[in-house]
C-alpha cells in the first residue's frame, strides 16, 4: 500500500510537532550537506554511527562459510549471499525496534567500538574494530575478521545528504574490500560498494529507508554481481526488492537471483531459495560499559545521551549532547592552535587504493580511484 504523505504526522510526539515542523522546513531550505542539521531529540537514536559496521556481520555463520567455496562461482555466490543477508539489519531493523528510522549519533574524532561474535558450531570467533577517522566530512573505518576462517572485510563510509521532494537521498561514499586467504595461500578479494539510500516518510514523521540505484560486487577472479534496488512506489512494486546479476568473466550471465532483501530471494532459474533473513539476527558482543577503558568508546561516550534519549528525558538528552560536541570543538581549536593533527589509533589513510581501482574497472567504477583506511591491527582484545 502506498504512503500517505498528506496527513498528520501521528508519530510524531505532540510536543514535539513544531520543532519536526521547522525542521522539515529547514531540510527544505538548505543548500549544503543535511548532515550538518541539528534534528529535534524525539528523532535521535541512542546510538551513534560507529556501531553501523556491526551490521555487516550479523549472520556471522554466512560470512565464516565464504572461503568453503569450493571454485571461484561458488565463492562469489558465497559473497552475494552474504552481502543481501546484511542490508536488512543495516536499513530496515531500526523501524522493528523503535517503530521507525531514527538519525544516529553524529560519532566525534576518534570515537572507537569493539565487538565481537564467539565461536559457535566450529565457524571461529568474529571480531570487530571501528574507529571515526575524519569529522568534516564523516567518515568511519572498519576491520572485521574471522581469523579462524581467514577472511576480512575492511572498508570506510562517508554519507553525502541532500533533500529531493518529500525524500531525503543519501549518497554513500566508500567501499569495502573482503580478503579471503585460501588453503593453498593464494588471497582472493572482493569489492564492494554501497547502494544509495531515500530516506522516506518525512511528512509522516515516520522516517523509513529504500535503497535506490546499482551497487557492485567485484572479484579479483573476475566474476561479477551488479544488484539494482528498488521499492514500493504510490501505485505498485514490493518495498525492498532488489535483482542480481551474476556474471562469470567471460561477461557471460550465468546467474539472476530476484527476491526482497529484507525477507527473501530465489535463483530466477530454478526457483531455488538463495537468501533468507527471516530468523533473528545475532548482535555484536560488546564489553560493558564500566568495563571500556578509553573515554572515546562509543557506548562509554554517549551513556548519558542515550539514557536521556531511552528515558524519554530530552532536556537531559540535548544537554550531554551538547557537552560533548562543544568539548569536541574545543579540541579541534587547540589543535589548530598549537599547529597538531589529531592521530588516528587503529588506521593509516592512503591517498589511492589499488585494490579498488584493480577491480572497480569489472564495473567502470565512479569514481575511478578513491582512497582507503589501511587497519593497523593494533586493537586491544575484548573479553
């Protein structure tokens, strides 16, 4: 059924409607990157951006299976399947649990997150390390690997947001690698880049996302996926339908697989099931919080903004947010002052990824280099 944009905004706390009035109106009059707007506290969620990258590997079980490939298809499907089995807890997960998209929290410079999935069934412990690389613009760095399995994905996400209609449109920048080290030694990798987002429902106060456009799967073998999205419109077609085109490199297509990312997918050929993400999710490990020992941890950082923000307490919320953010400029200033450069603790930045323009030509990719954050292996173990 399509989305009534024309009546009240029902989810939208009574108390709250003029401040979501004049932020639609301030979403509607700005020129610049949204992401520099201050939302009303009803709309923020409890967590900050730096826990993203978790949703990558909530099916720990489909990324350990990728290196069991026995060829080079199989490994690429092994891929594919993974990678949709992903983007249901990256965009649709937050409506289940607080009833509709929430703005994450803006991460400062420097803010880390530690996770990790255990070891069960034999498919080896899965651990996580992020870290917020760049503040203007955005950008957040992320390494998980199962050592176990020998495979690691390592990438970075920036967001560019600009408004269009009744919709916000978020481009994603960046892209991840997957490495997978094979039992004669040999590596294997993977690219990948990130589908664009529409940000709907503004109108409603019930924010939701759809995925938009094309993104890519490239191996280093020469096997390709092209998936394009795309939703429900106001007359017809599925919310979050996509369709895969998995082509060997020859350029031959030897699969297509159409389906609902956030339920499932079959082979277009044989009808046979290809994805499936209809049983719970598994959620990252993460110490608690007296128990994080850098005051850059993400949960440790924002305990009291997310308190305010569970609480209902937006006063609270809006107050503790505002510390952090004036104690961030504060050292951003002496910085400048003193002539330093804040150092990053887990990542090194090279200027243009090889991997990335090596591959990016299976699909033309745009734009043709880009650069990358290189992790240090250096983070500390979590218990």
């Amino acid at each position: 059924m399509a989305h009534n944009e024309e009546t009240e905004p029902v989810a939208v706390p009574p108390a709250q409607r003029s401040s979501w009035t004049s932020f639609l109106k301030a979403i509607a009059s700005f020129s610049g990157d949204l992401s520099s707007l201050t939302a009303p506290p009803f709309i923020l969620s409890p967590v900050s951006l730096t826990e993203f990258p978790a949703y990558w590997c909530e099916r720990p079980a489909l990324f350990a299976a990728i290196p069991e490939g026995k060829t080079n298809e199989e490994r690429a499907l092994a891929v594919l399947k993974w990678f949709i089995s992903t983007l249901k807890g990256q965009y649709t997960s937050r409506n289940e649990t607080m009833g509709m998209e929430k703005k994450p929290l803006n991460p400062v410079l420097g803010e880390l997150f530690y996770g990790y999935w255990p070891d069960k069934d034999g498919r080896g412990r899965t651990d996580l390390v992020v870290e917020q690389v760049s503040h203007h613009p955005p950008i957040t760095a992320y390494y998980i690997a199962n050592e176990t399995k020998k495979v690691a994905l390592q990438g970075h996400n920036a967001q560019k947001t600009s408004f269009s209609g009744a919709s916000i449109i978020v481009k994603q920048i960046g892209h991840a690698t997957l490495t997978i080290t094979l039992p004669d030694g040999k590596k294997e990798q993977y690219l990948m880049t990130l589908p664009r987002l529409v940000i709907a429902g503004l109108l409603m106060g019930s924010p939701y996302i759809e995925l938009s456009e094309t993104s890519y799967i490239a191996s280093s073998t020469g096997w390709l996926s092209t998936i394009e999205y795309s939703g429900r419109g106001y007359f017809s077609g599925k919310a979050h339908t996509f369709k895969a085109t998995v082509t060997a490199p020859s350029g031959q297509t030897i699969h297509t697989i159409d389906g609902q990312w956030d339920t499932t997918s079959k082979f277009r050929k044989t009808g046979a099931e290809f994805t499936n993400v209809l049983s719970p999710k598994e959620e990252v490990t993460v110490a608690p919080i007296e128990a994080q020992q850098d005051a850059f941890e993400s949960r440790k950082l924002w305990e009291k903004v997310a308190q305010g923000i569970r609480g209902g307490d937006f006063e609270m919320a809006s107050r503790e947010k505002s510390k952090i953010e004036n104690e961030q400029r504060q050292r951003r200033k002496d910085e400048v002052a003193k002539g330093e450069k804040w150092a990053l603790k887990h990542f090194v930045r090279v200027e243009s990824d090889p991997e990335y323009e090596q591959m990016g030509r299976l699909f033309n990719a745009q734009p043709p280099i880009e650069d990358t954050y290189v992790f240090q292996h250096n983070a500390p173990p979590v218990a």
